[in-house]
C-alpha cells in the first residue's frame, strides 16, 4: 500500500461493528484483570527511546573528511 | 472523531452502564487522561504502602505509565492521515476509561503466513479505578474494557485491509488476558523488545473474537 492509499484508509471512521451489541453484551462478563500492553521503562528513558519503542543502535557512521580537511590533517 | 454507544459493567452496583467508545483521538485527549487518571495511580500505590506491600513485584506493572508523556513523545503528524498512529478510548461518566496506542506501519505478522502486515498495539491501558489489584484486595470498577479496545484495533486492522491481524507485547500480568481471554497466540519472550511476550492475532483469531456471543 502507498503513502496515499493509505492517507485514504487511515482515518476512516470505524463506527460499530456489525456484531457489536453482541459483543459489548459478551465482552462484560470477561474478566479485565489487567490488559496493560508496551513497554514504558519505569526510570529515564534512554536518550533515543521516546516512544517507548525498542531503541536500534545505530550502524556506525565511517568518518570521511572533505579533501580540505585530509589536507589539513596531513599538515 | 467518530464514536458509538457501547456498555461496560459497574461491578460494584452490578448493572451494565452505558459507555462511549472513540475511533480517532486526538493528543490532547491523551493529556486529558492522564490528568484523571495520575492520581489514582499514586491511590493504588499509597493503598499498597498502607498494605505493606513494598516489593514493586506485586505492583500493577503500568502503575508508573505516563500517557501525557506518551503523548508529548508523539509527533502530532503521526496521527495525521499519512502518520501511522491512531488513538482510541473508550469514555463512560465523563472520564477516559481505557485508551490504546496503535500503530498501523511497519510491522509484520509471525503467525502463519510471516512478514504481512498487521496493527500492532504500542499501549493499550485501563483507568487505575478499574485495575484489579489482587495483593491489596482491589477490585476494579468497570468491566468490558479490554476487550472492546481489542475490538477496536482489528476492526481498524480490517478496514486498512490487513483481515483482524493484530499483535502486541504485552506485560507479564496481561498475558493471561491476551492468551486466554482473546486467544492470541503466545510466541513467548521477545528478546528484542525488553522481554516482554509477543503475542498476536490472526485472521481467523480476530474473526473469532469479533464472533464471541454472550
């Protein structure tokens, strides 16, 4: 799916779902006990980690100095 | 933001209640949660100091969760049409009962055919007034919650044509929910995400959860 197939899908409204009174009338009898799902740490965040998503080191960037830096370098 | 009527059930009085849910949240509603529910995260641990219960093991294990932080985080074009995050809740006596943080990109199925798309749920939480606390005899308000949310998140996996495929990683004291209640497969800890279980939906899970009958 493309970025705009998807704008178009998006948001969509879901409205209800065509079995839902049903479903409402079976979803009180289950027992929630605690549904919590993700991970958000408990102390600081590392630096990257803002969303609670996993954090990815990142590959290390290989240092390439211009061709007036390696001159100066050399000097 | 469009919303429909549902019910939850008041346990305490033992009637079903009337609720609304909501498909399209903004940020601020996120704020605006977090506001009604912060204090009551900080009831539930002054109730488990007074227990004695020091040890965080018998602690609720989002007790420390901050969704205005989660919503600080968010960049408001991800919940724009191009982003890839949508918001739902579920609202009953004016305040936020449940919410669910859901991403429609970038992740993939594990269950059956691997590698197709599917919604993955970033967070999903009950208010703290409806936890059940078991260590300190806590019972939570409303029922109904968790698994209209879940209803939710395959009815939006269905519509962006991904057929009910949902997956989350959840906290070790929700798995039983996920496992037993929705019938999510269980593919055990995931090294990659803080060892936290992975569990997922498929197709025919969600058109069996979807078809659940009282």
């Amino acid at each position: 799916m493309n970025q705009t197939d998807w704008s178009r899908v998006k948001n969509l409204p879901l409205g209800p779902s065509a079995n839902h009174d049903a479903f409402a009338l079976w979803a009180v009898t289950v027992p929630d006990e605690f549904v919590a799902a993700g991970w958000q740490p408990a102390n600081s965040p590392r630096v990257s980690d803002t969303s609670g998503s996993p954090v990815v080191a990142s590959p290390p960037v290989p240092v390439t100095n211009s061709p007036d830096e390696d001159a100066l370098t050399a000097r | 933001m469009s919303s429909w009527a549902t019910i939850l059930k008041d346990r305490s009085a033992g009637v079903n209640v009337r609720a609304v849910q909501h498909d399209r949240l903004t940020l601020s509603s996120l704020f605006d949660a977090e506001s009604q529910w912060c204090s009551h995260r900080v009831d539930v641990l002054r109730e488990l100091a007074a227990a004695g219960r020091h040890d965080a093991a018998d602690w609720p294990q989002s007790v420390h969760w901050n969704w205005a932080r989660k919503a600080a985080a968010c960049p408001p074009e991800r919940v724009e049409d191009f982003g890839d995050v949508r918001l739902f809740g579920i609202e009953a006596n004016g305040s936020w009962q449940a919410l669910l943080f859901a991403i429609g990109f970038g992740h993939v199925t594990r269950l059956g055919v691997t590698g197709r798309p599917l919604v993955y749920i970033d967070f999903i939480e009950i208010a703290p007034w409806n936890w059940d606390v078991t260590s300190i005899n806590r019972a939570g308000r409303f029922r109904g919650l968790g698994t209209q949310l879940l209803e939710m998140a395959v009815q939006w996996s269905t519509v962006v044509g991904y057929g009910g495929r949902v997956g989350l990683h959840s906290l070790p004291q929700a798995e039983r929910f996920y496992s037993r209640r929705c019938r999510m497969r269980n593919f055990g800890p995931d090294a990659d995400y803080y060892g936290l279980c992975y569990l997922e939906l498929s197709e025919t899970g969600a058109t069996g959860l979807l078809g659940q009958e009282p």
